[in-house]
C-alpha cells in the first residue's frame, strides 16, 4: 500500500512538472513550428478538405422559394453593424456560381468539402410543412456534382443562418426549437444521407449564443447575458442529441454514417504556471459543450456548475442560471458524438479575474478570468487571430487526454488578410498549423481530417468584406466572380498531393 501512494506521488510530481515546462517552452515560439524528422508525412488514410458556409458565400438571400434567416434581417435591418455596411444578398453568389467553386475544389484535389446547408432555402418557416423542393435541389445537384468528381461533401446543417420564422418564436430560448431542428435533420439524412456520411449538427454554439443572447452583438441581438446566452447552449445541446439519436435510431443502419458536432476553442497557457486558471478556462469553453457529449462522465464541467449554482444564489435568484441537465437528457446528451468537429484559430495566456470582471450576470463574470497575448505572436488582419500553431497541437493533446481519445476533424482552421495574392503569411501560418496536426497524429491524437478555412474569400460576419480568409480570390466587383487562386492554394495543393507538409 505504501509502495502503491509513492508511485502514485512519483506519477503526479512527473505530471506537474511536465505540465510547467511544456507551459515554458511553448511561450518562447513564434509563428512556426518545427519539423520532427523523418515523421512529415500524414498517414495515408488521413484527408484534406476546405470550409465554407451557406451566408458566407451563396448569396441568392430571396430567390427560388428562400425564407428569411436571422443574418439576412440582420444585416438589412442594420448595416452600421457590419464594418463596411455590405451583406451576404450576393456576395461570391455560390448558389449560381457552384461550378466555379468545384472547379477550384478539383484544382485543389481536395479529399473532401465542408459546407452548410441553409436551413430556410429548404424550410422557408423552419417547419416542414413550408419543405421548398427547389432548395433540396440545388443542394442535390451540389452533393452529385461533389460526389461525381470524386470530392466527399460533409455537411453543417446550420452555420448561424437560424430561419427567423424561429427566431420569432424565441429562437434558441425556445425548448421547442429542438422539435423543430430534429425535424430538419429528418429532412436532411431522408433527401440526402444516402450520398452525406458526415454530419455536422451545429457549427460554434459558444459563438452565436453569447454575442447573439447575450451582449446582443450577434443576430437576433438579445441582450440577457448570462441567461439568455445558456439558455441557448442548452438547447443547442439537446438539439444536438436529437438530432444525433435520431440518425442513430432511423438512418445509421441504411446509410452508415457519421454526426459530430464543430466547438471552437482556443487553447490556454499561464504565465505563471497556474493550471488552476488554465482547465478552468478550458472548461469555460471547450468543455461547456464538449464535457456533456464527449467525457466519461457528462454533464457540464463541475466548475461551471458549482459557480453558477453559487453566483445565481448570491443574486437571489430562485433557480441557477446554467439549469440542471436531467437524467433522461444527462443520457441522451452523453456520447452524442461520433467525433468532436474542432474550429482552431488561435491561443491565449490565461489568468485568474479577481475580482471577477463583466457586467453581473455573464459568463465572462462567473468564468472571471483575464486573457493575454505574445507580443511575439503574428496577427492576422482580424484582431482576434494571433498564429499560434502549438496551441493547436496542445489543444489536441488536451483533447485526446480529457475525452479518450475521441475522433478529432478539424473543421476550420485559417487566416486573414487584406486578399492579396501572393499570401506568404497565409502559407505560413498554415505549414505550422498542419506541421502542429501532424506532431499531435505522432502523438496518439485521434485527427482523421484537416480542413482549411475557407476555400473562397467570402461575407466574414460582422467584418463585411474587409477581412479575406480564402485560398482564392474572389472579384466581387466583376460580372464574372472569377476565383483565382492565390499562392497559398498551390501550396495547398501540394500539401494534399504528397501528405506531406512540404517547405514551400
Ligand atoms: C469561424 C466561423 O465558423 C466562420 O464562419 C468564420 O468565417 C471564421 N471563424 C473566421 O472568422
């Protein structure tokens, strides 16, 4: 017994001061990352794809029998919202210009294409009593098109474009939103899950329900944060569930595929090495979702539950503001997915808020805590986007060791800038970052895919057209929309060629 707690003390020391000088090492690196001899190349079953959304690029917003979704009141309604006044009415206009797109697909030779489905083009009211064929058909002859060149379609079945028939009825706040959505996810897997395999639910619930319910910067500009905002995560949660035992029940036998569900994240470091404030900002984030569906054990993060109980009792509330999930829904939620779909971006220095900051409630208050940067980090043009390629490949490891090693696909991973051609800077944020994937796949972690965003510059939200993300260009301004590629897309594409993440 006594030989047992020693090792057991060796075991802990080793764990903790691997944890510090792993923290101190990553702190030193700028945007690149090193090779590991001999181990360049990506194992064979491994695929490449690119990312899109339907708001971001078909345009289309009022033609052929579309309903109304919340970006389309949004940006209408209020243009001082996005930088540059624009909207997703046109835009690259996908929705007559998908030959272009697959044109740029097959240059790429990409494995596989992510893109989103717009709920309202297929149910202008959300329901299905309001079923548009003329949408089911575009996306048909999209998924034909992919599948006929060889390119594997892998669908989001809402990139934040809610029908506002639904918003109307309380949107995300509404538990009978989860009726609605697992209806729409019928339609989908019935019209085309005999050609879709993989499935992505919801795409970056954290990003639509705070800003959307809760700071009220995101349509449809609800300002209860703090409620509002998890209630809105909650249901996302249980959609997600219902839409994912449904396939399981109805489909899974006849079609064989797969459901996940796409969080975004960033990973998080301490400066000072306090690992404290370093799982409770990964709980605050990554876990807020991904503890329910993919831990051991479910439900959210204990941390999350036991300050909230506590912030809601000091505000004299007479139930918490993060409701207790019951027992039936505990189940339902608990490994509701077949893999985590990650968003990766960028990293942060994390400390502990004390006192807490934000405005009381909100989750930046209960989280309480403060974020930094590296002054030796690159940035993007958007302010958010530092390049930080091992925080993707901690956060890979963070995520093999929290949720056992469940499936990873990368579903967006990119960088912006002001859309020129020869985009070095793209080129190299994008070696290190699949150089990071790779040095995670050495390490054990479960990654089967690798997803850069996006193929197209394209509407990016609330930055308009002032920020370009893609691998090709876009002439907005021409009759045309030509797609040209810029350098980085030659890059890419041999990248996907040789599995290898070659020098230049
Ligand atoms: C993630 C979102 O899913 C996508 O729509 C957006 O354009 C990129 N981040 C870049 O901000």
């Amino acid at each position: 017994m006594k030989k047992y707690s020693y090792h057991l003390l060796l075991v802990v020391a080793f764990c903790f001061l691997h944890t510090r000088s792993v923290t101190a090492i990553n702190a030193q690196k700028i945007c690149e990352l090193k090779h590991k001899i001999g181990s360049e190349k990506f194992p064979s079953n491994f695929s490449f794809g690119v990312s899109t959304a339907a708001y971001q690029i078909e345009g289309a917003w009022n033609e052929d029998g579309k309903g109304l979704s919340i970006w389309d009141t949004f940006t209408h309604d209020h243009p001082e919202m996005i930088d540059d006044r624009s909207n997703g009415d046109i835009g690259p206009d996908s929705y007559h210009r998908f030959e272009q797109d697959l044109a740029a697909l097959k240059e790429l030779k990409v494995n596989f294409y992510r893109f989103s489905i717009s709920w309202p083009r297929i149910l202008p009211n959300g329901d299905i009593s309001s079923k548009n064929q003329k949408g089911i058909d575009y996306y048909n002859m999209v998924i034909n098109k992919l599948i006929s060149n060889g390119i594997e379609p892998m669908v989001t079945m809402i990139h934040y474009d809610l029908p506002q028939a639904l918003s109307d009825l309380g949107g995300f706040t509404n538990e009978i939103f989860i009726k609605y959505f697992r209806y729409y996810a019928d339609t989908l897997y019935e019209n085309f899950g005999d050609r879709v395999k993989v499935w992505v639910t919801f795409n970056e619930p954290f990003d639509y329900c705070v800003p959307g319910y809760g700071s009220c910067n995101f349509p449809p500009m609800v300002r209860a944060s703090g409620v509002a905002d998890y209630m809105c995560m909650e249901t996302t949660l249980k959609a997600h569930a219902a839409a994912y035992r449904l396939y399981k029940a109805k489909y899974f036998e006849t079609q064989g595929g797969k459901v996940g569900i796409t969080i975004s994240s960033r990973f998080l470091y301490s400066k000072t090495n306090d690992n404290d404030a370093v799982d409770r900002g990964m709980q605050y984030s990554l876990g807020w979702l991904a503890h329910p569906i993919f831990s051991l054990s479910g439900n959210y993060p204990y941390i999350m539950i036991e300050d909230i109980v506590s912030n809601s009792q000091k505000e004299g509330r007479a139930w918490p503001r993060l409701s207790a999930l019951k027992s039936w829904w505990l189940n339902a939620i608990k490994g509701s997915g077949d893999f985590l779909g990650l968003n990766y971006y960028s990293s942060r220095y994390v400390e502990e808020a004390l006192p807490p900051k934000g405005v009381v409630p909100s989750w930046d208050h209960d989280a309480h805590l403060k974020y930094d940067i590296d002054s030796k980090w690159r940035r993007a043009k958007s302010t958010w986007l530092y390049c930080v390629p091992e925080g993707l490949e901690d956060l890979l490891k963070w995520i093999r060791d929290n949720y056992n090693n469940v499936e990873v696909i990368i579903t967006e991973n990119g960088w912006s800038d002001e859309g020129t051609l020869d985009d070095s800077e793209r080129i190299d944020y994008l070696k290190a970052h699949l150089q990071a994937v790779l040095n995670a796949v050495n390490s054990g972690c479960n990654v089967s895919r690798y997803t850069h965003w996006s193929l197209i510059d394209n509407f990016e939200w609330q930055r308009g057209y002032t920020e370009k993300f893609g691998l090709y260009y876009v002439n907005l301004t021409s009759e045309n929309k030509e797609r040209i590629p810029k350098r980085s897309a030659i890059y890419y594409k041999r990248v996907i060629e040789t599995k290898t993440v070659i020098d230049n």
